[in-house]
C-alpha cells in the first residue's frame, strides 16, 4: 500500500478510488491475477485494504472492464478485447457490463489458453504476422460466441494493428480510456452489475 501511497501523492486531494485489476474479481475479492502471480492475490480483499489506508470509498473491477466502460457507446452488444501481457475480455448489454468472464484463461485449443495465443510472449515466440493471425480469429471465435455489435481492440499491442486491418464491427480503442471508466464505475447500474 505504501509504494501506491507515493504514486499517487503528487495527484494531490481525491474524493474516492477506482481500481483495474487484471485478474478475476468475484463480489469485489481477487479470485485470480495470472499475470501477478494467482496465489499472492487470491482471497484479497484490496477494496478494504485501498479503503483502510486512504480512508476512501473504493470500487474495484477488472481492468478490462474498467478500459470498457471509458470506451463504450452504451448501446447493444459491446466487447473489449485487450492485447496485453495476456488477453483482457469484457462483455457489455447497454452498457452495463456482464459478470466477469475470464476467457484468457479459457483453452483457445492450439494453446493452453487464449493468454498463451495471443498474448505478449505468443507475439514473441510466434512473429508478428503469425499473431496478428491469430488475434483475428480470436476476434473471429468471440463474434460467434457473443453475436457483439462492436468489438473494441485496446491494450499496449494493439498498437501493431491499424483501423484498415480490422473487421468492420471492430474498433481500435484508445488506451487511456481506463480513466474514463473509472468514473463511469460509479454509475448505480454499473455498481450493481459488478456486486
């Protein structure tokens, strides 16, 4: 808490905290962090840590969800995909997210789970052209598994991607949405769909 403490000082007042966490969050305790190491997270509670040491109210969601809800248009079927370390996922009805589904950790089948195809070290082990492949029939597979209206392709490696390279019904997002969505978190139906 005292590294956070010393990132966040030079922000000055704030009134409360939003958290993205990438891991699986079930009624606002870590279930999962496969990128951080799952057992020091598991059963943590960081929503009562964040509120004991800033004295704060806090809300926290996955990180994919938190980028979602600051890129969203809030109308039908709306999927963030984030290409990252691993493979970020949110689901969105009118802009309210759906429960967390963790499909980077799902089996993608040629690898032991999506995180594998088409994360970070899949682009290194694999080249460029190969996992740009890849993302695409990752994108491919969750259209027609979710029917999405649109599909938001964020996260630091969908900067090798340009808006030509894409389906129709996807769009490259902007990565400091983060910040956005973590003051629509606050929104009653947005709180309540992630209690």
């Amino acid at each position: 808490m005292e590294h956070i403490a010393e990132l966040i000082a030079p922000l000055g007042e704030f009134d409360a905290i939003s958290i993205g966490f990438p891991g699986a969050i079930k009624h606002g305790i870590i279930l999962t962090a496969p990128n951080l190491g799952s057992k020091n997270w598991h059963g943590t509670d960081l929503t009562a840590l964040m509120n004991k040491r800033f004295e704060r109210p806090t809300q926290l969601a996955n990180d994919a969800t938190l980028h979602g809800l600051g890129i969203i248009a809030g109308d039908g079927i709306e999927v963030v995909l984030t290409l990252g370390t691993g493979m970020g996922f949110a689901l969105f009805r009118n802009g309210v997210p759906a429960p967390q589904i963790e499909l980077g950790r799902h089996i993608a089948g040629e690898e032991p789970s999506y995180d594998d195809f088409i994360g970070d070290a899949a682009l290194k082990r694999v080249g460029e052209a190969v996992w740009k492949e890849r993302v695409r029939e990752t994108i491919r597979r969750i259209a027609s598994l979710v029917n999405f209206d649109v599909l938001y392709l964020g996260g630091g490696n969908s900067r090798l991607f340009t808006a030509d390279e894409m389906p129709e019904a996807v769009q490259l997002a902007v990565n400091e949405a983060g910040l956005t969505g973590g003051s629509r978190l606050w929104r009653a139906d947005v709180s309540i769909a992630l209690k």
